[in-house]
C-alpha cells in the first residue's frame, strides 16, 4: 500500500488521481468521488499537498466514519468508497479509493460532475440523460417516434439497406421480409412504434420528424465562414445524407495528379476516407437533442466538420488520439451504420483519420469542442505558396519543396538540372532551405539526398 501510494504522489495529478490537504476541503473531496464515479473511478490522497508534498492528516477516532457517512448522505446512488489510512514520511496520508458507479450519472448534492484532465466538470443536462440512459443500455434514438407510424417509413429504403447488410456482413434477415418484422429484428420497432432511429435511417420525411436531422454544407471564400461560394442544405436519410455531403465536399476540393514510376496517380487535397469517416460518425454520433445541424465547412486552408454535442463522458479529447473504446451516443444507428461497414465500432475511427492524414504528408487532424460541438479539423500542408513566399524562398527554392512533396527527395545534382543552375547555387539553395526548417540533409557526400524536415 505504502508502496503504490508513493508512486501515485510520484505520478502526480491526473484523471484517476487526486490530492487534497485536509479533510476540511469536504467539499471538493465529495465533488471528485461523484466525478470518479461517473468516469473511470480514482483515488483521492488526503494530506497531500498540490505540488505533492507529503503534510499528513490528523485521523480521529470517528474521522473515517463521519467522511464515509457525508459521501454516502451527499451521494445518489449512494457510494461506497473505500477507507484506509497509511503512512509516508512518518505522517498519516487517508486513502479514498472509488470505482466507477455501474449506474449513472451519480449525483452529489443534486449535481453531477465527471472527471477531465486534473479537474472536475460539472455534467450538462445533456450528458446527465446521456449517462442515465447508458446506465440501462438505452440511448435517445431507441424511444418510440410518438405519432408515427409504419407508415412514415419507406420500405424500399429499407430493403435497399437490408441488402446492403446481407453483402457487408452477411446479416441473415430477408430483404423482402415484412417490414414489421424486420424493424423487430433490428430492434427498430417498441411497443408497436418505429424507434427515434428508424424515422432517421429509413422515414419517408425524416426531417418532418426531427428538424435538425437537416446537414448544412459550405465552401466559404477565403479562411473566415462570412462569404459563401456555395451552400446546400442536405435533407432526406442519414445514409444518403452521408453520399451527399461526400459529393459537395469531392465537388469543393481540389484534386492533383502525380507520376510516380510509370503510374499517374490522382491524390486529393484531403483523403477522401479520412473525411468520409469524420463526416460518418458526425451524422451517427451527435447529439440529436442538441437542436443544431451537422456542418462542413470547407476553408482556402482547411476543411472542419462539426457535430452538435460534446464527447460523451468516458472519452477525452486526448483519448482519441491513442487506443479507445467505443462509446456510441446513439446505439441504434451506430448498429445499423456498423451492419453496413459505415463504420467498425473498435473507437479506431479517429486513429484511422489521424494515420490516413500521415500517410498523405499532412498534419493530424485536429480534434476540439467548441460552442457545444465536436469539431474535427483537416488543414492543408504549411507549405503553400504564400507560406513559402512569406519565408523569402526564391521560385527555384519553391519548386523544390513541391519536388520533394511529390517525390519525397531530391539531391544536389537533381535540383541543379531541375532549375538549371550551378551547383555551387544548387547547394547555397539547399543549404538555406535546412536553414529555414524545410528540408532536412540526409547523409554526407556523394549519397546524400534532401527530404522535408
């Protein structure tokens, strides 16, 4: 015990760690037991300082019961963390250990809060109805569609999905079945109702239903969203919500081609799949009782793609960048989605953006809230002609860089041929890019090549 909490003092403050000076800090201890509660558990030292100083506590006959009474009288579900004591330095640190609370969200004084980063959060409303549902294995588009019928469904759309499923994952429900059968399958149908999420995935009128179920596209001219170039509000189904957008956004963005061998190849501006997966899980994983609209707003720069809703609590903005678990708003059309290779539900969605990104030379995409949104951000190589012209490069130098983008190198010789120069100039020109943190040299002497740095 002595052992692992030292090493938790060592390791610092963090999701899972906590530091607090004395019990009489009673109100802040009760906040973070309800945030561990609703993330991943925790444990809270008491008589550790901030910066991580060892100071102590002084432990009274009923200390440890009057702390676990006010955390189980102050807690709905009630808690029931666990309370020891040990020592470090020759002083009394209390141990405060809690799990993560299988129902949710876990209230403290009325009010929830979860855990990001160091500090705690206090839940939205939005989050608390998030939380309360996954705790009983429901989300909002599993409700019935009050005053909507089979009728307000197109079975067409239904059987075209169907066959769809049948090839991506071989779902063994036939196309033609009846349609109430198939939405008891799919468990789309409750109490004789389509679910929330069958209006979405196959309704005649679906934003007759849910008016922000509606998808707003734009390329705006320049890297401010005030002129339009062009604009299209997209109705109609998810799944072809999702073609649409793709085809405004492979309209709007500009493609180039290059010899490589004795192939000519075409690359996009962005990878398209890198986009396709951002734009999918906006439409599935937002928050449809947030009454904003899914957005793709494409920039000279860059292309952003938001979804109304903040990440559900468990995930962090961090925690998207590595190894994750998959936690769906929307339960419903996440497996629908994943019966037709939509997507895998593995959380490797925002791994496969980040490596698709690498993979083509640009930087990472970027992930944010902002304004109650989750906004994921796609930007152009800093490598533009006006960036390069705003370090001084000459033309030569800039014919270069767009040499080495397309070829991933070049040498002294080369570049001399390339722009027709010495190479007495082909080195001063070089030497200047390594300089200005383009280009890096790659070896010594005869074998040595230029890449970007």
């Amino acid at each position: 015990m002595t052992a692992d909490t030292s090493q938790l003092i060592r390791s610092g403050e963090s999701e899972a760690v906590e530091f607090k000076q004395s019990t009489g800090e009673l109100r802040e201890i009760l906040e973070t037991v309800g945030a561990f509660a609703n993330t991943h558990g925790g444990t809270i030292l008491v008589g550790v300082t901030n910066a991580g100083d060892v100071v102590g506590v002084t432990i009274g006959k009923d200390t440890l019961e009057s702390l676990a009474n006010a955390i189980h009288q102050s807690t709905d579900p009630r808690l029931f963390p666990s309370l020891t004591t040990t020592q470090l330095e020759g002083k009394t640190v209390l141990v405060l250990r809690v799990d993560e609370s299988p129902i949710k969200p876990v209230l403290v004084q009325g009010r929830g809060f979860k855990r990001v980063g160091r500090s705690n959060h206090l839940l939205s409303s939005a989050e608390v109805t998030y939380l309360s549902l996954a705790s009983r294995s429901l989300s909002w588009d599993a409700g019935p569609a009050d005053g909507y019928g089979l009728s307000d469904l197109d079975p067409e759309a239904v059987r075209r999905f169907l066959i769809a499923a049948q090839r991506e994952r071989n779902l063994a429900i036939d196309p033609n079945a009846p349609l109430e059968e198939v939405l008891e399958k799919l468990k789309l149908q409750q109490d004789g109702q389509p679910t929330r999420a069958a209006l979405l995935l196959f309704g005649q009128d679906p934003q007759h239903f849910l008016r922000q179920s509606e998808v707003r596209v734009a390329r705006f001219k320049g890297t401010q969203p005030l002129h339009f170039l062009d604009m299209k509000v997209i109705e109609g189904r998810l799944i072809e919500q999702r073609q649409a957008m793709m085809e405004f956004v492979e309209r709007h963005i500009s493609m180039a081609a290059e010899i490589k061998g004795l192939e000519r190849e075409e690359r996009w501006e962005y990878p398209l799949a890198a986009l396709r997966e951002a734009v999918t899980n906006a439409i599935c994983h937002r928050d449809y009782q947030d009454g904003g609209n899914v957005q793709v707003r494409i920039f000279d720069d860059r292309l952003e793609v938001w979804s109304p809703g903040l990440l559900p609590p468990g995930l962090s903005l961090e925690a998207l960048r590595h190894t994750h678990r998959s936690l769906p708003r929307n339960h419903l059309l996440a497996h629908a989605f994943f019966l037709i290779k939509f997507i895998e539900q593995w959380g490797t969605g925002t791994l496969r953006m980040i490596e698709l990104c690498q993979e083509a030379g640009l930087p990472e995409p970027e992930f944010a809230e902002i304004s109650g949104a989750f906004v994921v951000t796609f930007r152009q190589s800093k490598l533009t002609p006006e960036y390069l012209a705003g370090l001084g490069l000459n033309e030569r130098q800039m014919k270069a860089v767009e040499y080495v983008r397309q070829h991933d190198r070049i040498a002294n010789q080369e570049y001399a041929r390339l722009v027709s120069v010495s190479s007495r100039t082909a080195t001063r020109d070089l030497s200047e890019l390594v300089k200005k943190g383009i280009f890096q040299q790659v070896g010594r002497g005869k074998g040595s090549y230029f890449a970007l740095a």
